[in-house]
C-alpha cells in the first residue's frame, strides 16, 4: 500500500498529529483489532492533542516567562502563609468547572468557601 502519498498530505495540509497518528501503528501490531471507527478516533485525538500542545508552546513561548515554574515546585516549608490544600484544590481547577466554561469571567460572585481552608466543600 502506498502510504507516502496520503502521510505527505497530511504534512502538508498541517495535520502533524494525524500523520504521526497513522506512522505509529504502522511501526506496532497493537492496533490490528481495532475498527475503522475507533482508529479514526484515535487520529482525531491525536490531532487534537498536537494542536492543543502547539498552541500552549506558542503561548508560553509569547509570555516570555523568566522561569518555568508548576504548582509541584512550590516550598510549602517557607513562611509565607500559603495554605497547601487551598493550593492543591486551586490547582486541580475545580473552580473552573464550577464556574463553567460558557461564562463569562467575574459573571458570578466567587464563592468564599473557594478561598478558604476546605475548598471542596463549595462543589460538593
């Protein structure tokens, strides 16, 4: 099967993801089983995902940071009276689905029990 002909097409019509999609099973037998359908959802994650990945490289690279920095690397030890469960609940971005991603920012009122000591309390 002459498969150069389509994988060039997709490099050229920018879908990376998509084509990386159809060379690594080509490489690996794991995904004979599968069906026409589930093969093409695995594309199509995988295109979204090359593009979602590209687009945070693109933003961080334009938000010129000085550093690279995550919630893990935060020093709880130092006193500067940050409260670890507020941050660790801040960070797994329940608040966001909380909020819901349709609205608009500052539309409702932030909850109190958002920036308290037991902020799961507020999502049930």
């Amino acid at each position: 099967m002459l498969i150069n002909q389509p994988l060039d097409k997709l490099d050229a019509l920018g879908l990376f993801g998509m084509a990386l999609g159809v060379r690594e099973p080509l490489e690996s037998n794991q995904y004979l089983s599968l069906g026409f359908d589930e093969r093409l959802g695995l594309l199509v994650d995988r295109e979204t995902e090359a593009r979602d990945s590209r687009r945070l490289a693109l933003r961080l690279k334009a938000a010129k940071l000085r550093q690279e920095a995550s919630v893990e690397d935060i020093d709880f030890r130092t006193p500067r009276g940050l409260d670890r469960s507020v941050i660790m609940s801040l960070a797994q971005a329940n608040w966001v689905a909380y909020f819901g991603e349709n609205t608009r920012p500052f539309r409702r009122k932030v909850p109190t029990c958002v920036f308290s000591a037991k902020p799961d309390a507020c999502f049930g």
